[in-house]
RNA sequence: GCCCGAGUGGCGGAAUUGGUAUACGCGUUCGACUUAAAAUCGAAUGGAAUCUUCCAUAUGGGUUCAAGUCCCAUCUCGGGCACCA
C-alpha cells in the first residue's frame, strides 16, 4: 500500500483546481434552479509577512462553508480581494523607497500563492484590490454620492491628530488615547476636516441590529457604541446679556435642583460671558484644557473648572445660578453644555464639593432604598420642585418637559454618543478624496466622468505637520480644470474603510467598467449570507451598514442590511497562551507546518479542531499530530484493502451524516470533526464497506478537499453531500438509563419498539437487583422517552 | 465604575431543548509488532474507596422527580465602554 503522502496528493489536486477553475461561481442559466449563498471572509491587508494562522482560521471556515454549500449543490460565490492601502505600506515606503504600489504587487502575489496553497475555494476571477484604479474609481463614485446628499461635508473641529504618523484619526481609531496603528499618544488639532453623516442613520443602525443574526456580543457593543439617549433640550436665559444656553439633559426631572451650569471648554459661547475680571483666567484654562492629552484626562478624574463671571436663570426657579467651564464636558455631545444638578449627579456633586457650589436636593428616595450618600442618582419622588412636588421623577420626566415645551424653552430631545465619521487621511498611500476648490475655496466634486482620481507618483513620501498629506508635493497633479474653472485638487485620502465600505457589493461584477456593481447581479447575490471575521466590532461592521442603508435609500441597493449572518471568531495564540508576535519569537508560520510535511489538510482540519469558533485558542503542536494521525487513518481505511471488508454500518452511518451536518448548520465544526474521528475509530473496529468510506470521504471534503478528493478518486464516487435515512437511525435495540432520585443506577435494553411501552419498562427497571436496592419503596416513576431514561422517586 | 461573556480531568475541550457529566484530541501508562527505534495497532486513564459505592462541572444557597445547564449571592478570569450629562 502506498502511504499518505499530503504533499503530492495536495500538489496533484492544486494544480488540477488551477486549471479547471471549479470553484467559478455559476452566472446566467447555469445557475438557474440552485440556491444562490454567498460567503466571505474579511479580506486581508496583504502585509509583508504572508499569511499567518488567524487568517488561515479565518479563510477555512469559509472555506469548509463553501466546500459544504457546494457539494449540496448550491451555486456559491466564494471570492477573495485584498485592502491594500494603510500605513504599513507607506512607512514601508518611507524607509525604502519602494514604492507602495510595487510592495503591494509583491505582497498580494505573494499572499495568493499561499491562499492557493492552502487550496482554498476561491473563485479566483473575482479578486479585487483597494489600491487598484480600477477599484477606487468606484470608491470615489461612493464618496461623490454621499457628497451630493451632503452626508459628506467638511467641518471645522478639534481632531485627534497623531504626531507620529501625521494624521487624523477617528474615534474608532483611538484606542486608550493612543493611535491605533503606531501606539503613540494622540493630540487635539483643530483643523478642516471630511465627515460622512453616518448619525444621519443612528436609529435605523440601532433598531435594525436585534433583527441580524450576529453575535450579540457584537450587537451589544453596536448599541452602545451609537448609545441612544432620550431626554430634553433646556434654553438658560443669561442674565444681563442678550445670550442663551441650551443644554441637554436625560434628567429633566432635576430642574429644580439645578444650581449652576457647565460649558465645554471649547463651547463657542464662552467669549462672550467672560468679564474683564475672568478673562484671563478662563482663556489660560481653555488653553490647558484643549493642549490635555486623553491619557492625562483618563489619569486625572480630578474635577477642574473656572468661573466665566456670568449668570444664566434656572427657568423652574427664576434663581441666579453661575456658568461654570470645565472639561469634564465634552463638547461634542449633546449642546456641550449640561446643568448641573450636583444632588443628584456623581460628576456634578465632585465639582460642586471642590467650588463649593450650592447642592439642592429635589428627590426624596423612598424609605426601601438603602443608600446613604450625599448624592442620590435613582429614582424617587420629587421635592424643592414647586407644583410637581410629590410627583414620582418618571412622571416628572414627562411632565417637566411639557412645561417646558408650553413656554418654548426646552423640548424632547434625542443624542447619541456615536460621532460623524472622520474619513480625512493626511496620508499618501490611500484613495485620494474627489473633491477641488476654487479660488474662494469652495468645494467641488471631480465630475464623475473624469474618476478615477489617480494618485501622482512622487519621490517623497513623507507626511509632515502642513496638515496636508504627501499629494501636495505633486504639483502639477494638483491643478485641474472643473468647467471652465481651474481648481485645486483636494490632498486628503480617504480613510481605509472606506474603502472596505462597499467590497462585498464590488464582488458581484468585479470588472464592470461602468458601475461600481451590477444591478442584476447584485439582485441574485446580495447581501452576503455568511460574513467571517475576527475584528472590526463597530467601525467596520458598523460602516458596511451605513453604507448599504445609504444606497438602498439612493435606489443602488435593493435590501438595507449587507450581512445576513456574520460569523466572529476568536484569535490563535502562542503555544505559551499569548498573543504571537515576532518581538517574542513565537509566531507559527503556517507555511512551515505545512511544508514539515503535515499538508494544507492537517493544517485546515486541525484549526478547525482547535475550539470552538468564536473562543480565542492555543496552538498547540502535538494536537496537530493527532490531527495528521486522523487524516493518516482515513487514508489508510480507503487504500488498505486488507482493512476493507464487509461490514453493516448503516446504521453508524447514518448517524455519522446527520451529525456532521448539523454540526456544520451550526457552525460547530470541532465537534464535526470529533465525530469524524469517532466514526473513523468505529470503522476501524467494525471494518467498512464502500459506501461507508464514500460517505466518510464526502463529510471529509470540506475540512481536508485534498485527501478527500483522492479518495472519491479511487471509490469512483461524486462528491454530492451525502443525505441520511431517517429510518436508518435507529438501532434494533435502545438501552433505556434507570435513575432512583436522579442516580444512574442501572441500564436496560429493550427492543427499539417496546420504546412506547412505559409499563414493561418500568416492570423491568424494578426486577433489577440494583435497583431494588435503592427503590425497595418506589412513590412515582418518570418516564422520558426523548431521554431513554425512568426516573424512580423512592 | 458601567455593560457583556466565561469558569468542567494533567491540558485543549464535549454535553444542541433541564434528562447517562467528562465525547473527541493531546499527554501519560501498559501491551503487540521489531534485533532496536520510529511509525502503526490494541488496552487503560476524574478522585477516593475496591466490585459497585461515595465525592467531583469556581464557591455558598435555592427551584426540580432530575441542575454543568434555571434562579439568588460571592469569588476569579477575559472582552467592551469609560466624565456621553
């Protein structure tokens, strides 16, 4: 007998694939009467290093999904693409001088041999690539629309800015106050800036998460990413001044008790209630404020603050309550202005305690609720409040606000803590924006006929602190006529994800030179069915939504959610249980475990096998010869005509089918392949026939294609997913479990028709010696037939 | 601080709807084959008592005929958010 050898099987199968292309996603009427599913994975930044053992994780759930759905005979769109622009590229750039372009070619070349490897089901005539003209073309006919709808706008604000790498960030892109590609501390920078209106869709991207089928971890940080608060809008009246100052507050309740105000620092009212007594100081405190780092924000909860020398009227109480600055309010949310109501707020009661400002208590808890501080934030009934005295706080919320609504000084009002999007890049390396100025510096869009805005090649790449990315070195790539009109082109790129924003629909129709997708096409393939991915919680995921929302409103999508089930699985880590890194040496190279001899096959089966899907797991290298050992053993069972012999299994395989396949519904793919195991032991002891090794080979397919292949080969077999017999699910014989107060005490067999008869099962249980012993004086009995089990209550 | 998860042998984990806890794999031990080793095949493997029993699913309580699974409290770990008014 020849032995398993996976890399000449693996080679053979490869090159087999390459030529014949079956993996091609079916298109016109040969797909007609298939159910079209349409499977993704994140497609990857290409980066120098090749593939690592998350994407391999990643790229075979997918791919057993794929393989799955196709051997049932579905017509599947499985395709792969690459997001190319990002830093690593261009800081690759600045120390060598090779252009991102070229290192990209190489890096995707390099990545698609390897995916290749791994003999991936891809439809390999649908790659695309971000940086490709041919793909952000597209990416920039999005922006334009967005643009036209003014849900891309500049605006003038404070940004995060990373000194490191030269460029703004957006909040999901800041992480512990850090930027999240280099680690380096970011600033404050006030600067014009691109947004896209994604708060535009706040609700509909809150309301429409319950109805996904995600993981509702993911859902959950969604919510509270977007974080919808209900409360009201109050008009302060400052005194002395023609001057107001709206405020929100999801306590209107408190009214009453509100004995100052706080502004935002940066609240562009602040110069005008400064005095010339307070002028001084405040600036110096604005100045501090705005300079603060997050980290030292983070670091220091201690309350700061001073005094703008003006008084605002409480509109409840007609009283005279000072204007107070502090960073302790942002002034990006809500009006960037609160009214503080120290009584009954944590952060009002600090500032108040370290100014000494008035504390008035308008709630009295009711006497059940133990709680002794000063400040009381739940809920109670209302005092110090004139005529809505002894009105419990909900009520009052309502109440409150009618007032308030009936002078005109306050209304209902909604926020969130979801932000616009900043999509403005000070970076090279990226999808430039398709905007110009004229000569007052009035935005225009590129006229859709002149796109793609190709990014001009340059000499230097390196971002610098103008503010402007690397594109202005390109001087005669700036100018360009618009109508008539010469302009200035714009210097920003767009962030990444954008980029990734509209991937899943370019897929359809990847080289349409018309439009970024196909309406038909688009029609029979979208939304994805299955999404994989190990990140990208709320940007990305959150994004992809807005986006599709957007276009469906346009009329270029006809669904408005992108992702029907979206599969989030966790990361491999070191053998040691850390994180792989190439600092630390311990990084797997999944190359290397093929090319030791294991084989794509082990190498798939065993990442299938490692956990389950969405837990974090440890390599571990002796489990991947356990996994070999596995594969080592189907071999055998096939080409060992000795081992080969008659057997009746159809029963076990039976069963064996119908676990796999649910096991595969579920996405449960370490227990798919434990039964795989189990049935291959069970065969080993039972010897097989050929249709028990056909069905092995056929369940095997998706994990391990290579070996399964040759196998089907040599059974002269199709690879159509197997389908189980009911009636073949039963054995002859069912071993009914005895309990006596819920205690294993015995086991009985009966014949599988008797299962119905309680009566001679319970007679049985109760002649056996065992159990007499435990139940001489049985009260009741439970049967449960789903169970196999007689519960004896003695 | 707030919001989610999770805690099962020496290890990774299984138990899908409340119904036989520890599937499958690793490791370990023994045996077969071999001059020998590797590979392969077979057997055993939660703990304690020792022949069928007791104790075990982070800890303490509860509901139930029956709890890893449900409820309450506590501890530990992981993730997310973090002055969002």
């Amino acid at each position: 007998m020849e032995r398993y050898d996976p890399l000449k099987i693996e080679a053979k199968w490869q090159s087999k694939w390459e030529k014949e292309k079956p993996f091609k996603a079916l298109e016109g009427k040969e797909g007609d009467g298939r159910q079209k599913v349409y499977l993704a994975e994140m497609f990857p930044y290409p980066s120098g290093a090749g593939l690592h053992v998350g994407h391999v994780r990643n790229f075979t759930i997918v791919d057993v999904l794929t393989r799955f759905y196709t051997q049932q005979k579905c017509n599947v769109l499985r395709p792969f693409g690459y997001d190319t622009f990002g830093l690593p590229a261009e800081n690759y750039a600045i120390k060598t001088g090779v252009s991102p372009q070229s290192a990209t070619e190489t890096n995707i070349n390099n990545f698609r041999k390897q995916a290749k490897r791994l003999g991936y089901a891809i439809d390999w005539d649908r790659e695309i690539n971000t940086s490709d003209p041919d793909y952000y073309h597209w990416t920039q006919w999005c922006f334009l629309q967005l643009f036209k709808k003014g849900l891309a706008y500049q605006k003038e604000s404070y940004q995060w800015w990373c000194p490191v790498d030269k460029t703004v960030l957006a909040n999901e892109q800041v992480e512990g106050g850090c930027c999240w590609r280099c680690g380096h501390e970011v600033e404050k920078k006030k600067m014009k800036q691109w947004f896209f209106k994604i708060t535009a869709y706040a609700d509909e991207l809150l309301d429409e998460i319950d109805s996904l089928d995600w993981p509702e971890k993911i859902k959950t940080m969604q919510k509270n990413w977007i974080g919808r608060s209900e409360g009201a809008e109050i008009d302060f009246e400052v005194k002395d001044k023609k001057e107001n100052i709206k405020v929100f507050t999801t306590r209107p309740d408190t009214l009453f008790g509100a004995t100052f105000l706080v502004l935002a620092p940066e609240h562009p009212k602040v110069k005008k209630l400064v005095t010339e007594k307070t002028k001084s100081e405040v600036e110096d405190y604005i100045k501090t404020a705005v300079k603060k780092s997050e980290i030292e924000r983070q670091e220091n909860k201690e309350k700061t603050g001073v005094f703008t020398g003006s008084y605002a009227i409480n509109p409840a109480t007609g009283e005279e309550i000072p204007i107070w600055i502090s960073d302790y309010v942002l002034m990006g949310y809500g009006e960037g202005a609160i009214m503080a109501v120290p009584a009954h707020d944590e952060r009002d009661f600090e500032f108040a305690k370290k100014f000494d400002l008035e504390v008035r208590k308008v709630i009295e808890k009711s006497e059940n609720i133990e709680d002794d501080s000063l400040c009381y934030c739940g809920e109670g009934e209302l005092i110090n409040s004139g005529k809505f005295n002894g009105v419990n706080t909900a009520d009052a919320r309502e109440g409150i606000v009618f007032w308030l609504e009936s002078q005109k000084i306050g209304k209902k009002r909604v926020t969130y803590k979801m932000r616009d999007w900043l999509i403005s890049r000070q970076r090279y390396w990226g999808c430039p924006i398709p905007i110009a100025y004229d000569k007052n510096g009035k935005p225009h869009a590129i006229p859709e006929d002149q796109l793609p805005v190709v990014i001009p090649e340059v000499e230097d790449y390196k971002p610098d602190d103008s503010g402007r990315s690397a594109l202005a070195k390109a001087k005669d790539w700036l100018k360009v006529t618009i109508d008539g009109e010469e302009m200035t082109r714009e210097t920003d790129t767009l962030d990444g994800y954008a980029c990734s924003s509209w991937y899943l629909w370019r897929y359809v129709s990847p080289h349409d030179k018309k439009h970024a997708w196909d309406e038909k096409a688009i029609k029979y393939w979208a939304p994805t069915d299955i999404y994989v991915g190990a990140d990208h919680a709320v940007a990305h995921l959150l994004y992809v939504r807005f986006w599709c929302k957007f276009f469906a409103d346009e009329g270029f999508l006809p669904f408005r959610e992108p992702i029907k089930k979206l599969i989030y699985h966790g990361y491999i880590n070191a053998p040691d249980g850390k994180k792989m890194s190439k600092s630390k040496g311990n990084v797997i190279d999944p190359l290397d475990v093929i090319n030791d001899g294991y084989g794509a096959d082990t190498l798939r089966t065993y990442e299938m096998f490692i956990g389950p899907i969405e837990l974090d797991a440890a390599w571990n290298p002796r489990s991947v010869g356990g996994v070999y050992r596995f594969l080592n053993r189907c071999w055998t069972l096939c080409f060992d005509t000795e081992i080969s012999k008659k057997a009746n299994n159809i029963v076990l395989r039976n069963k064996t089918i119908k676990k796999v396949t649910d096991d595969l519904h579920r996405c449960s793919f370490n227990t798919a392949v434990a039964t795989l195991m189990e049935y291959v032991n069970e065969l080993y002891k039972l010897g097989a026939e050929k249709d028990d090794l056909v069905a092995l080979a056929k369940l095997l397919k998706p994990f391990a294609p290579h070996l399964a292949s040759e196998m089907l080969e040599k059974l002269d077999s199709d690879d159509e997913w197997p389908i189980w017999d009911e009636k073949y699910l039963k054995d002859e014989t069912i071993e009914i479990i005895v309990q006596v107060n819920g205690k294993l005490r015995a086991k009985i067999s009966i014949n599988t028709d008797e299962i119905d008869n309680e009566e001679k099962i319970t007679a049985l249980a109760l002649e056996n010696e065992n159990v007499k012993k435990f139940a001489g004086n049985p009260k009741k009995t439970i049967y449960v037939k789903k169970a196999h089990l007689l519960n004896i209550v003695a």
